[in-house]
C-alpha cells in the first residue's frame, strides 16, 4: 500500500514515491535566497515579503511562526 506524505511546502498529500517530482515540479522555481548582513536588514526583507501576501497568507505565515516560537502559550 502506498504511503501518503504531506508537502511540506504547499500542504498537498501524495505518495511518498511521488513528493520528490512534486516538490520539483510544483515548487522547483524558487526565486534566490536573500543574503542580509544585519539582523536589521532581515526583519526589513521578511516584511517587505509578508507585505506581498494575500489575508489568507499572512494568517498561515503567522500560525507556522507562532508554532515554532518559544513564545508561544
């Protein structure tokens, strides 16, 4: 039976033998890494690219944020 896996990525479930051609397919084209030189100039970049994203976006960006944050109840 074939073993169902989650793309980390996008959140879509396939086939484990098939989630290396997905995650190349669907999600192959990444724009480059930014490099920052500050810690400063990084908080600038994430905000320039939270700025982009749609409402529901946003909201997934912060679950995932607050999921890993030592922060977090």
């Amino acid at each position: 039976m074939p073993e169902l896996v989650k793309c980390d990525i996008c959140g879509k479930v396939s086939n484990k033998s098939y989630l290396s051609s997905h995650k190349r397919l669907a999600h192959g084209k990444r724009v480059t890494p930014v490099h920052c030189a500050s810690e400063a100039e990084a908080i600038e970049v994430i905000a320039s690219l939270h700025a982009r994203l749609s409402d529901e976006g946003k909201r997934k960006v912060l679950e995932r944020l607050l999921a890993k944050s030592p922060f977090a109840p």
